[in-house]
C-alpha cells in the first residue's frame, strides 16, 4: 500500500456487524497546522515506512474515540467489559502470561558514551542498537493500526511541562495512555508552535499475516525498552504491559525527564506527592520516592487515623521537581491518571483507592468474579468461594494460587481520586516542605529518621535499599541498593545523579528546601510479622515529621540521624507493644557497619565518580558508628 493511502481517513469499522447510526470518523490526520507538524509528519511517514502498518491513526483524545477503542477492543476478545451495575465504564485485560511486569534486563540506555549510563544500567552502544531495532521493527505492525497519539506530561503548556508523541501498534496502550496522560490535540497544537517534544516509539512486535487471527495480548518473547538520552528517543519492543508500553511514564517522565532535568537543573523523581493539612488547617507539601510496590499510592491516598488531620492526593508515582526563584523546590506530578497495584488494595488498607476505582477503570490481570465484577487479593478479607483467575481459568480459594496476578493493576484518571487536592493539575506544582526516602526492609532502618541537612539526606537517598517486589521481573524477597527509589529509572549515570542532588540544593534557601526523612513501614520482628500497623496509621509518622519541620519537637541523635523522642510520636487508640516500638526505633552500631561496607562498595562501582561529599557523609557514619560502640 502506498503511504499517501494509509494516510488517509479509515473506514469505518465493519467487524463488529453492529450498525451504527453515523460512521465514525476518527483517526484523520489531524487539521492543526503550523512549521511544527512538518517534523511530525515526517517522522510518522518514517515510522509508517518501516513498521508498515495497515492503516495510520491520529489519536485525538476525545471521549468519543476513545468509545470507540475500548468497544473495538471488547469486539476483538481483547478486553472484557464489567457488568456496568458494579463497575461502569471498566474492562478487565489478561495479559500473556509471560508478559506481566516492566523488564528491566531487556531494558538499556543508549547513551553515546558507555559511562555516561554507568554501572547501574544496561549500556547498549547507540549505533549497533538502531540496527538491531531496526530489524526488529522491520513489518513489526503489518496487518494492525498504528497510532499516533500526541501527550503532555503536566498541564497543556505549564512551565514545568513537557510534550511527547508516542507511536504505538496497540489500543491497549493507547486507551491507557488516554488515562495516564494529557492526551489530544491541544498538544499537536504545541508541536506545530515549534515546542520541542520527545518521540516514543512502541510495537507489541507480533504482526498479522492477512487473515491471520489476533491474540488476545499480542506480544513477541524478545523484548528491548531502549533509550537515546541523547536524541531524546524511546524505542519499546515486544511488550504491551505498564512501564514497558505507556512510554509516557517510567520511559519519558524518569528516564529521558531525569536526562532533561539534568541538562536544565531539575530532577525527575519516582515520588508519590501529597497535601498534608494539619489540624490548624496549615498546608504542608511532601513527595515521598519509594521502589517500586512499596507504598506510593497508599501514601499518597492516605487516610489519617489522628483526628484533625487531611491529606489531599497530588500524584502516585512520579514528581518533578525544580529549584523556584524563591528559594524553595517547587514540585508537579506529570501523569493525569494511577496505574496503581491491585493486590493489597482494599477496604481495611485503601479506601480511598477503592473509591476511586468506582467506574470508568482498565483492570490488567486480576480476578474476574461471576456477577461479572472484579477481584483481587486483598480486595476482601475473605476470597469469593469461585472466581476466574488472571489466566482465565476457573479458580477457588483451596487451589493455593494467587487469583491475581502479585504486579495486576489499575488505571484509572487522577480526577476520580475522592481526595485529589482541587489544584492536582496546577501548571507551576507546589512548594516543598518535607522529602521522604523509604524501602522495603525487614531489619536495621527504623520506622523514621531525620537527616541532619540536604547533604546527609541525599547520602541516605543514595543508600536506600529495599527488598524485591513484582513490579519488575527477578526474585522477589531479595534485598537490592535502590537508590532514591530511582535504580531502574535514572537515565543516566547515578553517581552524576548523585551530584545532580547535591548541586539542586545548592539552589535551594538553607531555611526553605525541603527537610529530609527517611521512613520504613516495613520492619519486621524475629516472627516475620510487620512491627508497625501502616497505611492510615503512617499519619502518625508524618504528624511527627511536621512538627519536626515546625520546631515544636525535639529529637534524639543517633549514628543515622535524628530519632523521634518516645514521647512525641502519637500513638493515641493504636496498639502497638513497647517491645515492638523498641525494636522498631532500634539502631544496631554493629549491623549498620555492614551497611556501611554495603554503601562503600556500592559506591565503588561507580569508580571514583561518587561526589567528595556523600564519600565525606560515609565516613562521618562509621565514626558516629564507632563512637556509639564505644559509648
Ligand atoms: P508502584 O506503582 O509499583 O510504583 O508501587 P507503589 O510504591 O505505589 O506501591 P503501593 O502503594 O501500590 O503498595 C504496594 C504494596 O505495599 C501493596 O500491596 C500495599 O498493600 C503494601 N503497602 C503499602 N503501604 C503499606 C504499609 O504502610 N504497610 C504495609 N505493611 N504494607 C503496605
Ligand atoms: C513501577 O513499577 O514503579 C510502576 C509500574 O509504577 S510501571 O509503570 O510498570 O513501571
Ligand atoms: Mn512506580
């Protein structure tokens, strides 16, 4: 077929045999025009030539299209529609079941220079990658539509924004996209000023012979996420799930943004960002980097069990931070929509999520109940007694599997959060007050702890750890050096990141940048269950840490930071044993040696690159460690 006939409008969709009363018309190329487009087209043209799809749709963003894309999808054995007396609006997707998480082994950054990605990414060398992607995406889309789906991260034209155009062989993607992002033609309308705009690449790698029947999750088992920092690329091959697919997010918004942010000194930050107002009505702003599955958008929906206290939801997963003129770091969440983890979401530990997932919602591998609803581990205390399982077969509660899928989940707009602070979309974001770090980890961090100054606090954010979880491919359990959250998402190399942190502070008031925590709802006693309640009950923790903030506190020094006094933090109507909040607090000299020997040799993977002051930092702590030995 020739390009100038792909070009053109589509036919209307005939498969489903349903009549419709006026021929949908959606997916031409678009009217906007201005200098900007010519690039545009040109690039798609481009894309068109190698992937070679059967027909070319621009995206528009509108309700309708989208109509449209999901009823094709439930016409195709590609989504299934919820009985819309539970969940309006909402479809369930079952992915292949090889294809269930971000890949992070299949995942590179093409930097020119090796050691500009470092030791903590897959390099792949720019030149030999683009040939190889190019065979792979050689024909990848024939017989399928290609999408062309233009977004902004952040508010249509806002300061701290920035636009992308994502080129997908999947409506799956794109529906999500619609949720995730700011879809639609007022971002063509920015291309075509001349705005700068990152190009985003994706097929499912699974092209359809004329004929040939459709998977219900098409997929290739060779997969490649691959990143050109320098020409501000994604290339995403082989999957259709979450950060491997909606190339807005994990792929632009932290990778390629922490590149940008780099060159243009601010910081893209895997952090949930939330409005806590205290029982005087004061506002207070905290963005909070936690790996991945370790409680973001919990926190970021946090109900407080103290009384007089809110907390007012800006973002979930991702933050973007930059140094205002006044002093303070100002802070917007780019993404528009959650694509939250089912498992563990429920009544007792998220309700705001719970309500939030009321209707118009993309449910990814969890559990499909008779009546026609969702389920998922967590979802109920008690399982319902048959469901179908996230592979689709019949399941009950003795079969002694997970219904859903540990890393199923949910996408869902932001709007529809019960608690999303009126100004959630802000073009110029929020001042902050407070930055936590947080991981996963059953020993040795306790449930919280200050850091002495920006500096300390960007030595801790540089040693957060945690243990393994389902959102990524590998052996869940196991601890790993996350740092700042960000291991599998810095663009480039971590050390330079490291000293990127360093530098922001320098830009900051000493009196209004943002103090820094470091917190761990997950520590465990000798019979392997949690010490601390979590969820509602971590407002407990952040009541101290605004107090700490406002000086109304004090605080105990210890080798790691500044302790919370026993007496200050509120454990008014919870329950929680002196032994267990002893144990919790507990910092053992002799075990933080070793993570100190864990930090030194982490550090030393980056050969020498790691900034004179955070090697400074690790010194103090072994000194601090030694003393409190010999105390
Ligand atoms: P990503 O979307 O992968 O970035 O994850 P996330 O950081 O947003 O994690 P999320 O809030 O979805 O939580 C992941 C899991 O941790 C869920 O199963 C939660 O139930 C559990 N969790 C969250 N907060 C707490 C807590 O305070 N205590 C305990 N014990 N578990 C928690
Ligand atoms: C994460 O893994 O941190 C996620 C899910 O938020 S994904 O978008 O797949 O990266
Ligand atoms: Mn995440």
């Amino acid at each position: 077929m020739a390009l100038a006939d792909i070009f053109t409008r589509p036919a209307a969709p005939a498969a489903s045999g349903r009549t419709v009363a006026v021929a949908p018309t959606f997916g031409g190329r678009p009217t906007v025009e201005g200098e900007g487009m010519a690039a545009l087209y040109t690039w798609v043209e481009e894309i068109a030539a190698l992937t070679q799809p059967a027909r070319i749709h621009w995206v528009d963003g509108s309700r309708a299209e989208n109509d449209a894309l999901l009823r094709e999808q439930v016409d195709e054995g590609k989504l299934i529609k919820l009985n819309p007396e539970w969940r309006p609006g909402s479809y369930l997707a079952r992915s292949h079941p090889s294809d269930v998480a971000r890949t992070e082994g299949r995942t590179f950054i093409a930097s020119e220079r090796e050691e500009d990605a470092g030791p903590t990414n897959n390099w792949a060398d720019p030149a030999e990658i683009r040939g190889t992607l190019r065979g792979l995406f050689e024909g990848s889309m024939r017989g399928r539509t290609m999408y062309v789906v233009p977004f902004s991260m952040g508010a249509v034209g806002g300061p701290l924004s920035h636009i992308g155009v994502q080129v997908t062989d999947s409506a799956y993607a794109v529906t999500s996209i619609g949720i995730m992002t700011h879809v639609g033609t007022a971002v063509l309308a920015q291309i075509a000023a001349g705005a700068d705009w990152v190009k985003t690449v994706h097929s499912v790698g699974a092209p359809l012979a004329p004929g040939e029947a459709d998977a219900a999750w098409p997929c290739n088992d060779e997969k490649y996420i691959v990143h050109f920092p320098d020409t501000l690329e994604v290339w995403s091959f082989g999957s259709g799930y979450g950060g491997n697919a909606i190339l807005a997010k994990k792929c632009f918004a932290l990778r390629i943004a922490s590149v940008i942010g780099r060159n243009e000194g601010w910081l893209a930050e895997h952090m949930l960002l939330i409005r806590v107002i205290d029982p005087a009505g004061r506002a207070y702003h905290v963005a909070a980097a936690f790996p991945s599955a370790c409680g973001k958008t919990n926190l970021a929906m946090l109900r407080p069990t103290i009384p007089g206290w809110r907390v007012e939801t800006l973002g979930d997963d991702i933050s973007w931070l930059r140094p205002g003129e006044d002093g303070r770091l100002w802070a917007i969440n780019p993404e528009a929509g959650f694509f939250g983890v089912a498992p563990g979401t429920g009544e007792s530990t998220n309700v705001t999520a719970v309500e939030t997932l009321w209707g118009n919602t993309i449910f990814t591998n969890v559990a499909l109940r008779p009546d026609g609803d969702v389920w998922w581990e967590g979802l109920t205390d008690e399982a319902p007694p048959h469901l179908t399982d996230w592979e689709g077969n019949p399941w009950t509660p003795d079969m002694g599997r997970p219904a859903a899928h540990p890393n199923s989940r949910f996408t869902v707009s932001a709007a529809q959060c019960p608690q999303i602070a009126p100004d959630w979309n802000a073009p110029q974001g929020v001042p902050l007050d407070v930055i936590l770090f947080g991981g996963r980890r059953a020993t040795n961090v306790p449930l919280v702890v200050e850091a002495t100054d920006w500096t300390h606090g960007v030595f801790m954010g540089s040693n957060i750890s945690s243990e393994r979880t389902a959102a990524a491919e590998g052996l869940v359990g196991e601890l790993r050096r996350d740092p700042f959250a960000m291991l599998p998402f810095c663009g480039y190399n971590m050390a330079d990141y490291f000293g990127h942190w360093l530098k922001i502070g320098q830009q900051l008031r000493f009196d209004r940048a943002p103090r820094i925590f470091q917190v761990n709802w997950f520590r465990k006693g000798a019979d392997g269950r949690f010490l601390w309640p979590g969820f509602g009950d971590n407002s407990r923790v952040i009541d101290w840490i605004i107090r700490r903030v406002d000086g109304e506190v004090g605080a105990v020094d210890s080798p790691i930071g500044r302790l919370p006094e026993a007496s200050d933090l509120d454990l008014d109507g919870i329950d929680v044993p002196q032994a267990d909040l002893d144990e919790l607090f507990a910092v053992d000299p002799i075990s933080w040696e070793r993570e100190a020997d864990l930090t030194e040799e982490f550090y030393a993977t980056f050969g020498g690159r790691v900034p004179a002051p955070l090697q400074s930092e690790l010194s103090a702590l072994r000194y601090r460690l030694k003393q409190a030995q010999t105390a």
